[in-house]
C-alpha cells in the first residue's frame, strides 16, 4: 500500500507541477494573461506541497525519484496538450528514468 500511495502522489506532483508551468508558460508565451499564470503559480506551489507527502522522509531520494516521473510526466503532458510526438530516443529516454524512480524509491533498504 505504501508503494501504491507513493506512485499516487508522484503522478499528483507531476500533474501539479507540469501543468503549472505549462500555465505559466501558457500566460506568458501565448499571451493569455494574468489568470493564466496566477493559476500556474497557484499549481507549482501545490506541486510543493504534495511533494511533502510521499512516505519516504529523505527529501534527497524523494526529489531525485521525482526527476523520473518528471520526464515521462512532461512528454505526456506535450502529447496530450500540445500535439507532441515523442520519437524512440524520448521513449526509450522516459523508460530508464521510470527505472530509475524504481531503484530509487522501491529497491529494498536494510532497516
């Protein structure tokens, strides 16, 4: 169970924190105004919050995990928002960084 909460709230940080920049990114390079990237900034700040969540209380492994779901997240997100089409290289490049997360987050540890 705590390894499913744990994926739960990545994907929480990952959606508050790429669609919060992709706000702010939204506001500023497609001149959509103020709305837009206060909503942004009201999304990154959450991204922050949820991050503090995760089970682990090791900030260094939790951010370093994070960076993986980062990856993969933002390719999605360009896939499903603006029409981006990962080629092999950026799938193949999301998938070790999900490997990463794996070791880093879900490896057994001595106690």
């Amino acid at each position: 169970m705590t390894v499913l909460r744990s994926m739960v709230l990545f994907v929480l940080a990952a959606l508050a924190e790429i669609g919060g920049a992709w706000l702010v990114w939204q506001g500023v390079r497609e001149h959509r105004g103020l709305l837009w990237i206060g909503g942004g900034v009201i999304a990154l700040g959450l991204y922050g919050f949820v991050a503090t969540l995760q089970p682990d209380a090791h900030f260094g492994r939790i951010l370093a995990a994070y960076g993986g779901v980062f990856v993969a997240g933002s390719l999605a997100w360009g896939m499903v928002f603006d029409g981006f089409r990962p080629d092999r290289w950026d799938v193949i490049g999301a998938l070790v960084c999900l490997a990463g997360v794996a070791v880093i987050m879900y490896a057994p540890r001595a106690a």
